[in-house]
C-alpha cells in the first residue's frame, strides 16, 4: 500500500489534498504534517513512497527539508507544491533532487499524473536494488581462509578508485567475482559493467568488438556498429584473458588507457570514453612480454593494482564453505530439497586434487547431489567424484 506524507501548513489544503488522494485510490494511505519540522519526524520514524511538500511553511521551509531528506532518505520522490510567486524557488528544489513541482491551486490531474509517476518511479528504484542484490549474490566470493580475506581487504581499498586492476590465476579461480566485486563496490556501480572475453573473440574481429567500426570499414560492416569501450562508458570495461589480444588490439588499448580516447575501425575521428579498466588473464604476462606476445607498456598500464586469486589447492580451508553454498544454489535452481554433505565426504573432497579449482568443484558438487544420497557420504564422493 503506497504511503504518502502531506506537508501543508494550510489546514484547508492539506484536507483538500488527502481527500483528492484518498478518492483517487482505496490503496493510498495518506497521512499529514503542518510543518518542516514535524514532517522531519515523520520521514526520520516511517518510510514513504511519496511526499508532498509546501515550498513556504513556518519552522523549516520546503527547500531545507527538502535537503535534509535527500541526505537521510534520498530515494523517497519529493514533490514541492508552489504558490504563484514562488516559480524560482520550486526550479531551485528540482536543482536539489525534487521529483517535479505543482503549482496552487494544483491542478487535479496535473497532480494525480504526478502522484502515479513519482510512485512509479519509487517502485523501479525499489525493483532495481532487489536486483542489484541479487546480482551481487551471484558475484559473492565464498571463502575466510587468508589468501581471500586478504583478497577481500584490497577490494575493499581498491574499489573506491579509478586504479586499474590486473587479476591473475589459473582457470576456474573466480577471477570474474573479483572483477565484479570491484565495480559493484566502486561509484560506477550505477552504470555498467561491461565483459569481454579476449580468448574467445578472433584476433581479426577484436578490434572491432572493443572499438566499433563504422559502414563499409570491411566486407560485413553493413552499418556503424558502437564497441564495448562505448557501450562502458561511465562504467567499468573487464578484458577477461586478456593475455590472448593481438599486438594490434593491445596498441589501440593502450592509447585508450593513455588518452581516454577511441577510435572506430575505419574512422578517423575519436571518441572520448569515461571507463575503468579491469584485465584478467591465467598467463604470466613477464613472459609473454619476454616472448613478444604482449606489449609491456600496457603491461605497466593495466598493472597498478595486482590482485592474484589463488588456486582452490591453496586454499582447502575454503571447500566447506564452498560446498554449503553450492549446495544451496543447486537446490535452488533444480527446485529440491538441499542435501548435506557428511564430515567424511567433506574431508574426502578437501584431500583431492583441484586442478579444476572452483569451477571443477562446482561440478562435482552437483553431480554428488544429482547420484549420490540424502545426506552426500564419503561413499558417494569416492563412487561419483573421481577424475
């Protein structure tokens, strides 16, 4: 049920503006502060989906109020009700952060229109962060043992910057949580991260796909097409394996490092792109440098902040942890019961070699479940989860 809080310091408007709501929807459930300071109370105490707010009030004004909820509860949608002479001062609130502003005396569907699409709006910030959420589950690293509470800790220092981010290690070591981890903690969160798998791209079309070409610059460029560099703007841009880009793609990196600026396969003019940049690769890239396969400029480019992810080997302590959380999330997907693992079985799977790392025990996990009993027992790992 909506909630909406009315701030008028004229009784007669405030009754007029709950009766209008209240006809208007069975649903809304409206309630009424004379003053700034007593809305203050109110917003500090309760949680609305809309106010409506008096520009000129005795106490507090509409505008302080205005910026004091922006700092407490900046998702709530505020709409400022004006009188005649205070046009310049309701332009000012949306400066602020206000929704939209009526002018007195409202007009009936001019302020029902707005009611419905500052509550429509609250509804898809809420939607978004119950997304977000569920997103950033995706992306949890599961793990206390030292090497990731370590790994955690650099997140933690790294994310608020604009630092460039290598992360190293073998396959299936969840170098992409990492990466996702960075953005979704850093002020970029609200814009996009872009993936790219380097290794899975061909050497001729990468170019294309990082920087977009325009009409006509080869056989199949019917129109002009934006790359991911454009497509990240204001965000965050992931080089997955990035070991495996051509010299010629690492050149044009590069500049895009260096200048902020990109170019279009067959253009001439630049593009100035806002992005972060987070590579990954399971090569040692000294080397690849050593050996002429990659650039060591944009080596010393990408590498301001080295984030090494260890090998699941190294880190055994985690596999307890590890196997609870796959274990939920299969039950989830598969929509059955969630199966336990004896303290044999999970010793068992600690003791085997991973060379596989996270991903391969994620395999076998779901296998366990799939073959093996109620409760997963040491039997079933040494049946079901063999090389």
């Amino acid at each position: 049920m909506p909630k909406i809080l009315i701030i008028e310091d004229e009784a007669a408007i405030r009754r007029v503006l709950t009766r209008i709501l209240s006809e208007e929807s069975s649903t809304y459930q409206v309630e009424e502060a004379e003053d700034g300071v007593q809305a203050l109370e109110k917003i500090k105490n309760s949680d609305y989906d809309l106010v409506l707010c008096d520009i000129k009030m005795p106490k507090m004004d509409g505008v302080e109020l205005l910026e004091e909820v922006k700092k407490i509860k900046p998702e709530i949608p505020m709409v400022m009700i004006s009188g005649h002479g205070d046009m310049e001062t309701a332009i000012q609130t949306m400066r602020l952060g206000a929704f939209d502003y009526i002018s007195k005396p409202p007009d009936l569907n001019r302020l029902l229109n707005t009611v419905r699409n500052a509550l429509d709006k609250k509804q898809l910030v809420v939607e978004n962060k119950i997304l977000k959420k569920k997103v950033s589950k995706n992306y949890e690293i599961i793990g206390e043992s030292e090497p990731i509470n370590q790994i955690k800790l650099m997140i933690e220092k790294v994310a608020q910057t604009d630092a460039r981010v290598l992360i190293t290690g073998p396959n299936g070591t969840g170098k992409e949580l990492v990466a996702h981890q960075l953005h979704q903690k850093s002020e970029r969160s609200n814009s996009p991260i872009v993936e790219v798998n380097c290794a899975a791209i061909p050497s001729e079309l990468i170019e294309s796909e990082l920087f977009g070409h325009v009409k006509g610059a080869f056989t199949s460029a019917v129109k002009d097409r934006a790359g991911k560099f454009e497509a990240a703007d204001g965000g965050t841009i992931f080089l997955d394996e990035i070991g495996d880009m051509s010299l010629a793609a690492q050149a044009k990196v590069l500049r895009a490092l260096q200048e902020s600026l990109i170019q279009r396969v067959g253009a001439d003019k630049d593009i100035k792109v806002d992005v972060r940049v987070i590579a990954a690769t399971n090569k040692d890239l000294k080397k690849e440098i050593s050996e002429g396969r990659f650039r060591e400029d944009l080596y010393h480019r990408l590498a301001v902040i080295l984030i090494k992810v260890p090998a699941l080997n190294d880190r055994r302590d985690d596999i307890p942890l590890l196997v609870e959380h796959f274990a939920v999330k299969i039950a989830e997907e598969q929509g059955n019961a969630q199966k336990s693992f004896s303290k044999q079985a999970i010793k068992l799977l600690q003791e085997y070699d991973w060379t596989g790392n996270i991903r391969e025990l994620r395999n076998v996990v779901e296998r366990l479940i799939i073959l093996g009993g109620n409760e997963i027992s040491e039997t079933d790992v040494k049946l079901f989860a063999s090389k």
